[in-house]
C-alpha cells in the first residue's frame, strides 16, 4: 500500500513539473490574427527599407508570409543571384539550395552559436526552419541592434516571430528593454492589451520606429539580350 502511494505521489509530482511554465522548455503563446497582421506590415516595411525594395515588388508568396523574404534576400546577396533565380529553386529546401549556390556550412556564424545555447527549446526543428530562424534573428539583429542571444531566448519560451518583430520595434520606440513586453506575452496578454499598458495606439505597432542602421542591395536579373540580326554582306 505505501509502494503504491509513493508511487502516485511520485507521479503526481512529476506531472506538476512537467506541466509547471516556469520549468518547461518552452510555452506555447497563441498569437492573435490581428497581432499577426501588424507584424506582417511591420516585416514588410523593414525589410522593404533594409533590402532596398518595393513592397511592391515582393513575390505573392513572399507577401503572404513575410518571413521568406529574409533567407531569399540574404541568400541572394551572399551568392550575388538575383532573388527571382533562387525562389524559382526554393522546392529544393533553403540549406540545400545554399549549399548549391557555394556557400561554406558556417555562413550562419554567430548566429548558430547563439541559437545552440537554447537549442532545447527552440520551436524550429527542420532544416529549413532552422534556416529561416538564423536569417531572421540575423536581421533583426541587423535592423535593431537585438542581441541574438535574447532573441533566441524568447524563441525557447514560445514567443513566434511576429512577437519579437513587434517587441524588438516597441521598445525601440519607447526607448525600453523588450523584455517587459516579452514577459507579458509569455504571460498571455496579447498586443493590444500592451499596447494599452504603454499608452501606443493599437494600430501603430506596425509602423518601424527606427531606419535601418544600415541598407543592402540586392543583386537584379539582367534583361534577356535580344538577338542581332546578321548583317547582310
């Protein structure tokens, strides 16, 4: 009878801790079709701004779901392709396709480095994820100045991408630490509860609050030559 007790208790206990937030590797945090909506504006723009580009000129997919636009356009300034050649290619998966184009198996850098420190908790499991988590902390951190470490931090807990676009950018703009606001969403409040908290229009997260420190060009496919006609003798 004591076995048995001590065995329910003992699997009580551990139920707790795997289900305690504090101590699980990462918390799932939903974000909202609003808050998801900002944060796609807010990409565009940044990106558009860094990149040298229209929103205009973004690929339908690449509208759709902004977050392609940061490994397309770092893999096209790394190889000097233009960004129509490699998304013709994209079928092949991201770290193939950099792999093909020459790029040595390092060119994350820093950024692999930082993202192993949490590399339990990391949503991104696939390759091609994992590409497009490095190149997107590698922009915000190129954008903003965030520290990756942090970035990949947050990442640990749950927080998507569109979260730390909008709190990387809020607290840019508000001259304070992401943290808070990261710690609130993790929390559960969403963007327009924090919003509300520090007094910012709901509809202005998506506005950048700073210009690059710095812009990049993107190669340009070169117009098809036409074909000269031979002289006649």
């Amino acid at each position: 009878m004591k076995k048995t007790l001590f065995a329910f208790a003992l699997s009580l206990l551990l139920t707790c801790f795997a289900l305690s937030p504090a101590l699980a590797d990462t918390t799932a945090v939903h974000i909202s079709l609003s808050d998801r909506g900002l944060a796609f504006s807010l990409m565009q723009q940044t990106a558009s701004s860094y990149f040298q580009l229209n929103i205009g000129d973004f690929h339908p997919s690449v509208k759709k779901s902004p977050l392609q636009a940061f490994p397309l356009f770092y893999l096209s300034i790394a190889t000097q392709t233009p960004p129509e050649t490699i998304w013709k290619q994209k079928g092949k998966g991201w770290g193939k396709l950099a792999k093909e184009l020459g790029l040595p198996a390092n060119f994350h850098g820093k950024y692999m480095s930082a993202k192993n420190k949490h590399k339990k908790g990391s949503p991104a499991k696939n390759d091609d994820a994992i590409f497009e988590e490095l190149l997107t902390i590698r922009f915000l951190h190129e954008y903003y100045g965030a520290d990756p470490d942090l970035l990949f931090y947050w990442r640990s807990r749950g927080l998507t991408y569109e979260d730390l676009f909008i709190g990387i950018n809020l607290g840019y703009r508000l001259q304070k630490s992401p943290v808070d606001f990261f710690s609130l969403r993790v929390a559960g409040k969403d963007w327009r509860l924090i919003a509300a908290e520090v007094k910012v229009p709901y509809s202005t997260l998506s506005k950048p609050a700073t210009a690059p420190k710095k812009t990049l060009s993107l190669p340009k496919e070169k117009p098809p030559q036409k074909n000269k006609k031979a002289k006649k003798k």
